[in-house]
C-alpha cells in the first residue's frame, strides 16, 4: 500500500514548483512578444525575427505543458482526498508503487498508460 502522505508531500512540492515557474513564463512570453513588436519579424532574413519566435514558442509551449501539469497534480490531490488516489481510472487496479513514484499525478496503471491514456 503506497505511502500517501510521502506521495501528498511530492505533490504539494511540484504543485508549488509549477506555481512559482507560471509566474517567469507568463515574463518571457510578455518579453518575446515586446521584442517581436521591436523588430522587423516579417522578414525572414532576419536573423532576430527566427530568434524571436522560437523564444515565443518555446516559452508558450513550457507555459501550456506547466499549467497542463498543475491540472494533472490537482487531479492526483482531489484523487487523495476522495480516497481513491493511486487506483487506475480505467480498470480499478492499483497502481504500482514504482509509477507513483515516477510519475506521483498519473491516474493510470502502466498497462493503460501505455496502451495511449494517461501519457
């Protein structure tokens, strides 16, 4: 039976890591999108302009997959409350101690979570 509070701990620390990281990505986006407004990104020649935008779709992708994650953490906090925490959502079976650990949010057994849910 996995240890539920060690795996609430984890969670709690990732959740509050996401939280503070939110914060410098919504920056960089802001900061990408004032450089792109400074420069001449219409021309491909220019070198700033590729720069630009692959720090804008660098740092919106980063803020997409973090504020994805937080969801996915919430979810596992809910999951603990309601006592159904570390049980596969597809099938019922617990989920091993090992994926919990490597991944303390999944919902899924390794089995669903490689047949493509849960990834």
């Amino acid at each position: 039976m996995p240890d539920f509070e060690r795996f609430r701990a984890l969670l709690e620390e990732e959740r509050a890591r996401r939280v503070a990281l939110l914060p410098a990505l919504r920056a960089d986006i802001e900061s990408a999108n004032s450089a792109r407004q400074d420069s001449n990104v219409d021309d491909e020649h220019d070198p700033e302009g590729a720069t630009i935008a692959f720090e804008l779709s660098q740092a919106s992708a980063l803020l997409k997959q973090s504020s994805a994650g937080l969801g996915q953490i919430e979810a596992a906090l809910d999951r603990l409350a309601a006592g159904t925490y570390g049980t596969c959502a597809v099938c019922g079976e617990p989920i091993a101690e090992g994926r919990l650990e490597a991944r303390p949010w999944t919902p899924f057994c390794i089995l669903h979570a490689s047949s493509g849910r849960g990834r």
